[in-house]
C-alpha cells in the first residue's frame, strides 16, 4: 500500500468513527429504548443499502451478510465498514490493526466503550 494511500485509509477510519459516532447518538437520543446492538445493527443497513455502493464493495456487502457477522456494537459497525468499503480485513495485519486502534481512539475521544475481545 503507497504512502498516500495509506494515510487516506487512516483519515478514513477517523472519519468513519465520528460519523458512526454522530449518528449513533442521535438515533439514541431519538429512540432511547434501543440497545446499542440495535442501533448498530440498523445503522450498517442504512449505510450499506442507502450508499452508492459501486461493484466491489457491493460483493463485499453481500458476502458480510452471508457470513452471518454480528454487527452488534458501534465499534463493530466501524469495523464492518472498514472492511466493505475499504477492503481491509483482518488478513491485511498491520493496516489491519491500525486502523483498528484509529477507530478504537476515536470512539473512545467521543465518550464510547469499545467491547472487550
């Protein structure tokens, strides 16, 4: 991965998480009777079925629903999108893990806890 590249992944996942972020806490504020479980769970179908999605990240949408992934936390839910519309997995180690802990200071910086694995 180009140096470029690499540093756009990053702003990328910093910017995934405050989003997520923001409108996890206005679909809580909203509806407070929601689990974060439920919330999470909601707001990766919105984003995955309301976003141009183009081809690839569409097939990766799909195969993620098929695997039968919880998407059952806030910090998931990033996760998940990482994956789909970045295309980085657990597989890609180190990159994988970077942004792993982007999005786990992120979320924390905002007032989340992120689930014990």
């Amino acid at each position: 991965m180009g140096l470029f590249n690499w540093l756009g992944k990053r702003g990328e996942a910093r910017i995934l998480a405050r989003s997520a972020s923001e409108a996890y806490l206005k679909h809580k504020t909203q509806t407070p009777e929601l689990s974060e479980a439920e919330i999470a769970q909601k707001l990766f179908m919105q984003r995955c079925s309301s976003r141009n999605l183009n081809k690839a990240e569409q097939l990766r949408f799909e195969k993620f629903l098929e695997t039968e992934k919880e998407v059952n936390s806030l910090f998931n839910l990033c996760l998940a999108m990482v994956h789909i519309l970045l295309n980085i997995t657990e597989a890609d180690g180190k990159a994988y893990q970077t942004l792993r802990k982007i999005i786990e200071e992120e979320l924390t910086l905002m007032g989340h806890k992120i689930p014990s694995v």
